[in-house]
C-alpha cells in the first residue's frame, strides 16, 4: 500500500477553520490560496500607506507627508526591485526587466493597480492603469483636489518611478504621457500612461540617503530557504516578459518564496519610511506612532485574513491564528510561535532570527523586538478589543515572549479612526481570489 506523503499532503490547506495548529505555517497552504494570500500581502502595503501617510500629516501636515513617501519608495524599492530580480534569475537591465521589477513590485498591488505594458524594444515601452485603486481613494474623499492629486501622482512618483527604474539600468527614465490632475472626469482610457524610456543621459537622478541604509541591514541582505522545486509552474520568471503575468504562472515552490518576499518588502519600506520619521521628527516620536500605525492596519488586513482563511470568532484561537499570518512578522526573518494556553490565555514567542539579530529592527518592528508590548496590544486588540499583551520577562523557550490575555473586564480598545478612513473606497470589499482583468491594447 502506497502511504500519501506528509509533505505533500500538508500542502493542501486551503483555509484555517479549525482548531489552532501550533505548527502551522506558510509551505502548508496550496497554490490557489497562496496565490490569492501573496495578493493581500500586495495589498497590505497600501494599507501600510494609507494608515500612515493621514497618521503624518495630522501631526505635522502635507509636506510631511510627501518627504516621508518620497523617503520609504527610494528608500526601499531599489533594494527589493533587486531582491526580486535575484529571486527569479532575472538579468539584463532593457525596459522588459523593468516591466518585469513592475509585475512584481509590492507597491503595484494586482488587481487594486490594473497595470497593463507594451515592451517596443530593450529601449522602450509603455505601462498605463485602467483602474488605480490608491488615485480613486484620495479622489473621492478630497472630491478631486488637484494639489492632492498632484502631491500623489506628481510630487512623489516623478522621485520614485525614477528610481525604480534606475535599479535597473542608470539611463532609464519614466515620463508621463498623461496623469492626473484631470479635473472633472477621469479619461476613458484609464488615469495615468507613462513611457519608460532607456537613452544616454547626462547627469543622473539624485539618490536616496536611505537607500544605502536599508540595503546593508539583515532584512536587505537576508536569504529565504528555498522549498524543493514543483512542477506545477515557472520555476522563475527568467524567460520572455509575460504582458499578462500572474502569480498563479509561477510554481508552487517558487509562489512561496515569492509571498514571503512580499512580506520582506513591506518591511523594507517601512523601515525606510520610519527612518525617515525618525531623522526628521526625532526617534522619540517612533514608538508612540507605531503603535498608533499599527492600530490603523491591524483591522483591515487581519478581516481580509479573517475572510480568505474563514477564521471565526474572537477567542485566544482566533488571535494567534491571526498572528501566525501576519505579514508583519516575516518567516523565517522572524521566528516565531504561539502556544494556547486556555481561551482566554495565550503565548506569542520571538526565537533567535535575524531580525533580532538586526540590533536596531525599523519599522513597525523595532518596539516588539525591544520589549515594547504596546504595538502588539494594538495587533490583538483589532482581533478581540477586551485583548492585551505584555512581555514576559523570563522565559526559557524563547528569547522574548508575550503573554496575551482577554479580560472581560477591561475597558475595550476603541478602533482607530484611520482605520475606517484608510477601509473606504472599495479596499474593504475588494476580493483577490481570481486575478479578473485582462491585458488591453
């Protein structure tokens, strides 16, 4: 009798209804799910920014703003733009490998950005949006502002698409052929159309301090074990420039490598936007708006979880299943574990990994691996609001450990504000579980 292999048979999870599993992890899930988990990491990262960005310019104002993304986007994408590159054998620096770095760009969500391409040659192409989930938002709740839409799609991509393409080849540059402010209406065709373009040019476009800075760090450097090859798909993305790439192309091994890196990415970003709050506003600041951010994404991303994997309920159970699919805490980067001890106890242990091998973590990291309770508070809090973490100060199995409890008792943490605000305009509703539209001409 032929016994199924375990391996393969963990593979199959396609959701995590259910009793906990302490053992629980990423490699389990089977490609669809994985596909459509790797989609809503994609999308987190614009809840990173749609929560932080409002976070900033409340305490300081639009300026801020617009220095700080300018900060994290140069800061961070050269770095996992070559990270992604390396991951799928990916060589040569002609317009097709940047179309490529843009496929696979944690800052172009699929299906929220409805990217489309033409590659002419190594020299020139073209990508435009018929939809762009982050332009709709701030459109409907400024009414069409034009100096707002400028600030997004003027004032911080002219830096930033620039430097994107630049980690690909130094002459490249990206020009508007059309974006907003459009006025009344948005065009037919879609909001914005921009050439990439690769000539010999004279000077070259300013660098980012950051960039440097993040590509040094563990997380810039750190390396994903990578699973035993599958068959069910491309083993990297090193062949022809695919107009139409989905995740769903990739294999399995190589979808996981992928996810995980997209989590990486969202770390890398923010740890170049909080190294930016920190040089311009002082690090004392750092630790009250993490956990101030970390109140704002916690709602959104963990009830798009909720929905994908059909976790139910608010008890310990559904806490830390929520934690042990949380992007935030990167596998393999991050080692962790969660232990339940009863419905209303539960443990959350960090092992020895590199990040906390980092010394200085960044982002919204950088209070959790110094002890700090208050930011996970706030993660747990969104699954249970009468749930609080604090640190434990001694324990054997790990090398910080937090004990969370739910307390009928306590006053329940009230939700964000900006969490509502940063959920409109379709981010709520929108479902990643078919990659739906097509390439268009």
């Amino acid at each position: 009798m032929l016994w199924p292999d375990p391996k393969k048979a963990a593979k199959q999870v396609q959701n995590y209804r259910g009793p906990l599993r302490s053992d629980f992890s990423w490699d389990m899930l089977d490609k669809k799910t994985l596909a459509v988990f790797a989609r809503e990491i994609m999308l987190c990262n614009q809840i990173h920014d749609r929560t932080i960005m409002p976070i900033l310019g409340s305490h300081w104002d639009m300026a801020a703003m617009t220095a700080v993304a300018i900060d994290e986007w140069m800061g961070a994408s050269p770095v996992y733009n070559a990270r992604n590159r390396d991951l799928h054998n990916i060589h040569g620096d002609g317009v097709d490998v940047i179309m490529k770095g843009f496929q696979l760009d944690i800052g172009a969500p699929h299906m929220w950005l409805q990217f489309h391409y033409d590659v002419k040659s190594h020299d020139l192409g073209y990508f435009w949006l018929t939809s762009c989930g982050a332009y709709n938002h701030v459109r409907a709740l400024t009414g069409g502002d034009p100096a707002t839409e400028t600030q997004i799609c003027v004032h911080m991509e002219d830096p930033t698409f620039d430097a994107t393409v630049m980690a690909v080849n130094r002459g490249a540059r990206c020009t508007p052929i059309f974006r907003p402010p459009h006025g009344d209406s948005i065009p037919p065709e879609g909001p914005c159309r921009w050439q990439v373009s690769i000539e010999d040019r004279i000077g070259a476009v300013q660098t980012n301090d950051f960039t440097e800075m993040v590509r040094q760090t563990r997380a810039g450097q750190f390396k994903f074990s990578r699973a035993d090859m599958t068959d069910d798909g491309l083993a990297d993305y090193s062949g022809p420039f695919k107009r139409d790439f989905r995740l769903e192309d990739l294999a399995s091994s190589t979808l996981l490598a992928q996810t995980k890196e997209f989590a990486l990415d969202v770390h890398l970003l923010q740890r170049a936007c909080y190294l930016s709050i920190a040089q311009r506003f002082g690090s004392e600041t750092v630790a009250d708006l993490i956990s101030e951010h970390w109140a704002a994404m916690a709602p959104l991303y963990q009830a798009r979880s909720r929905r994908l994997f059909g976790i139910e309920g608010d008890d310990m159970s559904a806490i830390l299943k929520l934690l042990q699919l949380d992007h935030h805490f990167v596998p393999e980067y991050l080692r962790t574990s969660v232990e339940l001890v009863s419905a209303q106890q539960g443990l959350f242990r960090i092992h020895e990994c590199a990040a906390l091998a980092e010394g200085e973590a960044g982002g919204v990291l950088t209070t959790l691996l110094a002890g700090d309770a208050r930011g996970l508070s706030q993660v747990v809090a969104a699954a249970n609001p009468r749930a609080r973490a604090v640190r434990l100060l001694q324990d054997s199995k790990a090398a910080l450990a937090f004990d969370i409890r739910i307390d009928p008792e306590v006053e329940p943490i009230q939700p964000s504000p900006y969490a509502e605000l940063a959920g409109m305009n379709g981010l709520n509703e929108l479902d990643l579980t078919e990659h739906t539209y097509r390439y268009q001409d």
